[in-house]
C-alpha cells in the first residue's frame, strides 16, 4: 500500500454540521512518508482522537483549506497547534486561498507564527510537499475564494469541492479516481444564489471524465435521508463507473 484517504467526515453544509447528522472533520490524505490534512471542518480534532487507528498529529506534514467556509476550516487553527506541538516546534504547510488568512480571515494571526510557510493557492497552481504534488485546475463558483485539488500520486486524484455546475468543470477533473462533494439530491431555486452541486451534476461529471472509481462526500440533510449509498448504486448502473458514497471514518486505499 503506497497511500490512503481517511474520510474523518462526509457531512456538508451549515445544517448537517451544526446538528452533526454526519461528521464534518475533513479528510486525512497519506502517500509514501507524508501526510496531509484537508479542509478541517468542526469535530476534526475529536474525530481523529476518537479512530480506531488514530494518526499522528506530529506527524502531519501540512493542512489544505479548500476554502474559508466553517464547514472546511473550523479546527484549522487547532490542528495547527497539534501539528507544531503547541507551537513549540515550527513545523507544517498551511495552503490556503488568500481569503483565509486576509480580511475575516480564519487562521489566527498568533498560530500563523508556529507554521513553517503559508502558501496561498491561486488557479493554475503547481505545489509540492515532500510525496505529495498537488495542482488547483480552476476556481471553483462558490461565495468565497475556492478551489479543487489534483494530486499526482501512483494515481491522479481529483477532489472537487464546493461549487455550482459551470460549463466546463468537469474538462479540469479528468483523474483515475474522483472525490465530489455533493450537497444536494436535486436542485433548488437558482445556480446562482445555492452554488454547491447536486446529483445530475455529479452524474454529468462522471460521464464527461470517465474516471476508474467515483466517491461521493460532503453530503446535505437531503441527501442523507435518501440514503447515500442507494444514490450511489442508482449512479454507478446510470454511468457503468465504480460509484462509493464514503462513510464518517472510511479508508480508501490506493
């Protein structure tokens, strides 16, 4: 086994994570000898303390915010502070979106001084970190600054977070494996004032991209009483793709 991503939440949005229908810590990403953190959300300290296989917080090499939203950053600072054991050794890679540490920023002025760099994320960036390459195709239509990740491992892996459907979106995630948050089961009222995706368009995506396996996360209350993982086999028989709904504490390995 070269690598893994830990699923410590699939939970979505303001009104699954404030009622914590499903959890809403993020996911850990492992490759070879580095390990990454991304998009903190609440209950992420808790949730890695309470595994069954708990990981090692110093030796976590750096923590991704795709952006700002508490959904995806609420226990940044927290990690921080455990990755750099209490700010006592200056260690780890904070990326993030400028907007995350600019005006409203949501990293702390006093835990940036523990990290060993900030590195902002743009379009069309290119980043490394030891193991781990990682690239942000597009920013994303969402309400603040926002974008997916790709990362170059043994295999290409694709996370597309929160956003609207936007013609062209899937021609940026052409990956062996797909990771897409999905809030909604259908639609509702305009594009323009809900941006997160539903059902039909992670169906589009997954048709457009041909990837080996699709996983579905970052689920809305909607979704969750439909039950994820009948909405995922209904996917996988409409596109013949391999299609996973993660579960809260999920291991995928690759």
């Amino acid at each position: 086994m070269k690598g893994f991503i830990k699923f410590f939440g699939t939970g979505g949005a303001r009104f699954v994570a404030s009622k914590q229908l499903r959890a809403t810590g993020g996911l850990w990403l492992h490759y070879k000898e580095t390990n990454l953190y991304i998009d903190p959300g609440p209950g992420a300290l808790v949730r890695i303390h309470s595994a069954k296989e708990r990981p090692d917080l110093a030796g976590l090499d750096g923590i991704i915010l795709t952006h700002k939203h508490l959904d995806h950053a609420n226990d940044v600072n927290v990690l921080v502070e455990a990755m750099t054991d209490g700010g006592f050794r200056k260690r780890g890679i904070l990326f993030c979106p400028q907007d995350a540490v600019g005006e409203d920023a949501v990293v702390f002025q006093y835990v940036r001084q523990h990290l060993e760099a900030i590195t902002l994320l743009r379009e069309k960036g290119r980043y490394t970190i030891k193991d781990i390459s990682f690239s942000t195709p597009v920013r994303h239509r969402h309400p603040v600054e926002t974008y997916g990740l790709i990362f170059h491992l043994s295999k290409t892996i694709g996370l597309i977070t929160d956003t609207r459907f936007f013609d062209g979106l899937a021609d940026h995630y052409r990956a062996d494996c797909l990771i897409i948050n999905v809030l909604r089961s259908k639609p509702f009222g305009s594009y323009n004032t809900v941006e997160h995706l539903a059902l039909d368009d992670v169906k589009k995506i997954i048709l457009e991209t041909g990837p080996q396996v699709a996983i579905l996360t970052h689920f809305g209350m909607n979704i969750i009483k439909e039950k994820p993982h009948l909405l995922a086999h209904k996917l996988q028989q409409e596109t013949g793709v391999e299609v996973i709904a993660a579960r809260d504490g999920m291991k995928w390995e690759f």
